[in-house]
C-alpha cells in the first residue's frame, strides 16, 4: 500500500501574536489528521490540502464572529 502524504506544516494562524482562542488553537492542532482524512476521501494532496485549508478558514471566521 502506498505511503499517505504528509500534511504541510500548519502556518500557526496568529501564533506570534496569540490572536486566536483556545478553540481554533485545537482546530489548527487537528489540521494533520483532517489532511490525512480528506487525502482518503479524495485521493490527491492538493484536493485533501485545500479542504484543510478551508475548514481552517471557517474555523477563523466563526471564531471572529462570535
């Protein structure tokens, strides 16, 4: 069976500045394993990163919003 690719290393949304809560901290802490199960539902890298990333995406939103 062929290796899973790696997910990219996550880019610490707001990490310097501590601009996000505890939540999307976790969030952005599980971006690894949404990568990995978005590669099995899609079977490419690119595909499985752009649903990473715009889970991410949502995440900050709905944390900005309330």
């Amino acid at each position: 069976m062929a290796e899973e690719p790696q997910a990219p290393p996550s880019t610490r949304l707001g990490e310097e500045t501590g601009e996000h809560d505890d939540g999307l901290s976790a969030f952005v802490g599980v971006r690894p394993r949404l990568f990995g199960i978005a590669y099995r539902m899609f079977g490419s890298a690119a595909e499985a990163e752009d649903v990473a990333r715009r889970l991410v995406a949502v995440a900050v939103y709905e944390s900005e919003s309330g």
